[in-house]
C-alpha cells in the first residue's frame, strides 16, 4: 500500500513543512531526489514536465530545474547546494526565475527510514512572511502531492513493487 497523504504544516510565519512516507528505503528515495536521470520521471503536477534538470550535487553546486506546463509555459527555478548528507539530509537554495516571491528560500529535506519504508520532511523557509504567503495562494500543495503520487509510483518500480 502506497500511504499519499501529504501532512502540511506552517509553524512560523517563514516556513511550511510537508511530510509524506514513501515505500522505500532512503537510499533509493534521497537518489530519486538528486539523480537527474530519476527526477525528470517524478518532479511536477500534473501536465507539467522537467524539459531540463542540471544537478551539480556537491556543497557548493548549483541546481536548476526547467519545467514546462500543458500550455507551453515555463518555469525555472535554481539553487546552490549547501549540505548534503546521504541518504539523509539534503539541504539548498531555491529561487524561482519569475520572482514570484523575493529572495532565496532554504529548503531541507531529511529521509527518515523505518522498517524499509522513509518519511520525507521539506522544510521550505522563506526570505520574508509575504514570500510564504504567496507560495501558500499558488496551488503548491496540488502540485506537490501530484509530484510526490508519480515519485511513489518509481519508487515502486525501483523496489520491485514490493509493498
């Protein structure tokens, strides 16, 4: 059984925690989370796909994620590399190219295992409470739980569909 239910929280006025389980081991999930070859199969809502995706993963490195939406829209959006400790931390800058919000945003995942079976936690702080608030009013939280449905479907296909 594949558990998709996505836990938001907002504990300050600078940041939003998402958590979900995914059913595999945190080797195979903090790969699907820097492995170009593995992000450009999940990363994404719906209708939108990674037309290019540059991973440098060392501290220090830069990313950048180029997607493209069902109408021919595009986004970017980059970052550097500040912590990288797998298969259990990864920690960088975001910044979308548009500015939809101002300054970079820090975000953190830790991969959790148990039993075979990793919780992933972002933590997402902004540079400022109204770059928060914007990302709240997009449909991030849709996005998000459609991007992580395809990641749990790779996942099980990388471990055999053994659930």
């Amino acid at each position: 059984m594949i558990d998709d239910h996505l836990v938001v929280d907002t504990p300050g006025d600078r940041e939003i925690v998402l958590s979900r389980v995914f059913e595999a081991p945190a080797r195979l999930v903090f790969a699907a989370f820097t492995r170009p070859d593995l992000i450009v199969r999940w990363y994404g809502a719906r209708g939108w796909q990674l037309v290019g995706c540059e991973v440098d993963l060392r501290v220090g490195g830069r990313w950048r994620f180029e997607s493209q939406g069902p109408d021919g829209q595009r986004m970017v959006q980059r970052g550097v590399y500040r912590e990288i400790t797998a298969p259990q931390r990864l920690v960088c800058t975001e910044r979308f190219d548009d500015q939809s919000y101002p300054g970079d945003t820090l975000v953190s995942h830790t991969f959790t295992e148990l039993a075979g079976r990793t919780t992933v936690t972002t933590t997402l702080r902004y540079a400022t409470p109204e770059g928060r608030d914007v990302a709240l009013r997009y449909p991030m939280v849709r996005g998000i739980t459609e991007s992580f449905t395809r990641l749990a479907g790779l996942l099980a296909t990388r471990t055999g569909g053994q659930q």
